[in-house]
C-alpha cells in the first residue's frame, strides 16, 4: 500500500472514531411554536365562522358513519381572516365541516353543537407558515369537538 492511501485510511479512522465520540453531544434543537407532528409552523388567526348552508347530499351520505345519513355543512370565516385563506386554495371563502374521521355529521350531532344557517362560531384559522409537508390550513370552531362519534353508539 502506497503511503498516500496509508495516510488517507489514517485520516478517515481518525474522522471515523470522532464523529462516534461527538455523537449526541450536540443539544437539541429547541421546537418552534406551534408544530405539528413534523409540519412546519402554524400561525393562528382568531375570528367567526358563519354556517351558511345545512343539506344532504349523495357525497355527504357517502361520507357519514353506519348508522345514519350524513350532511354537508358549509361556513365561511370573517373578513378579518378570510384573506389569509388565499394561501390555502380557498378564495371562495366556502370551507366544508367534517368529523375527524373525515365522516359527516348526522342530524343529532348537528342538533347537539347547533350546527344551524346563520349560527356563528368563535374559531381559530391555522396557517402553515412555510413549506411544509402538511395540510396548508385548518380551522378549529369554538365549542365543537370534531371527535365527537356520539351517533354511531
């Protein structure tokens, strides 16, 4: 062996046999506000969300749970946050409830949470502030949990 590759294999057992003693001695790096799972940053807006339409439709029934016929429940949000929807694809300002599960809600659940036209919900537009690999935005409405599979017990 030449002494140029004995040098080059000494340097790389050296480099090698450091980066196992570093290994983890570096702190780690503090969460920013406000992550989800490994998505980006969120940044919240406060304002209203209003229901402007209750129905049935074939895709909502297709959607809702086993033991009855869902509804499709459109609001839209309050101008003072309705803008920041641009970034999330939604310049209709039209955005869709659904459960957690993806299911729609049936008429108890819309009954309980008074999910009626006109009602008027404190709510919360979450918008991710990057690129990250995540859904872009996401609205939580004040008082309905979106978890609640109530119906189908």
């Amino acid at each position: 062996m030449s002494f140029e590759m004995h040098y080059f294999f000494r340097i790389l057992l050296v480099a090698g046999i450091l980066g196992i003693l570093c290994y983890g001695c570096a702190p780690d790096p503090p969460n920013p506000p406000g992550p989800i799972g490994k998505c980006g940053h969120y940044v919240d807006y406060q304002g209203v969300a209003t229901i402007i339409s209750v129905s049935k439709t074939p895709d909502s029934i297709s959607r809702s749970g086993p033991c009855y016929e869902g509804y499709e429940i459109l609001y839209t949000l309050s101008d003072d946050i309705a803008a920041y929807c641009n970034k999330c694809g939604y310049y209709d300002n039209t955005w869709t409830f659904l459960l957690t599960n993806s299911w729609s809600p049936g008429p108890k659940y819309i009954e309980k949470y008074a999910l009626n036209v006109g009602a008027k919900f404190d709510c919360t537009l979450s918008v991710e502030d990057g690129c990250g690999p995540c859904t872009p935005c996401m609205v939580e409405l004040v008082g309905v949990d979106p978890s609640d599979y109530f119906e189908c017990e």
